[in-house]
C-alpha cells in the first residue's frame, strides 16, 4: 500500500470519528410495529390498534423489549436511525484500523 492510500485510510478514520463523536443520543435495537389477533367463537378475527415494542439486547445479552406509546413512536424512531447510522460507521471505522494495522506490520526493511 502506498503512503498515499494510508494517508486517505487515516483521513477517513478521522471523519469517522469525528462524526461519531458528534451523536449525543441513540438507541440499539429495532422498533417493531405489532398487531394482537384474535379469533372468536363465531370465526371472525379481531385484530387491536397497533401498538410498537422496542427489542435490544441487555447487557446479559438475552433479548429483551419494551412497549413504546403511541406518542414517543417518532422520536424512538429517530434514536433507531441514529443507533443504525452509528453502528455502520463502527464496521468501517473498524475494517479500516485492521487494514491500516495489517499493511503498517507487513512492510519489509528495503
């Protein structure tokens, strides 16, 4: 890899963090909109408004939820955005120290 390719890895690197830093507030998970169905007696099905669960991973790392009202709907969907966004940025800042820490330790002495 040249010098040049290694300054544009670590310029990159940069940003990523630099706009990492930035996000004060997200959630890691997924945001599930749910509908309760139930049969009756005489055959017909009655289906309840939606209503929205939010799943994560604990810290035991067990899946777990929690119901979201109807009101907070569209600001947990925006912390879900964020949380995305941030963990995609997290893979490339990731793949790009291993490429980086991988070429640096394989020069030879010329």
């Amino acid at each position: 890899m040249t010098t040049q390719d290694m300054k544009k890895k670590e310029a990159r690197i940069g940003a990523i963090r630099k706009q990492m830093e930035k996000i004060s507030a997200m959630l890691d998970g997924a945001l599930l909109v749910k509908h309760n169905r139930v049969k009756r007696k005489d055959g017909s099905v009655q289906v309840s408004p939606e209503h929205y669960t939010f799943q994560y991973r604990g810290a035991d790392g067990k899946r777990k939820w929690k119901r979201i009202p109807q009101k907070a709907k569209a600001p947990v969907e925006q912390l879900v955005r964020v949380g995305k966004r941030y963990r995609k940025m997290e893979r490339e800042y990731s793949a790009l120290l291993t490429e980086l820490s991988l070429d640096d330790g394989g020069k030879k002495n010329d």
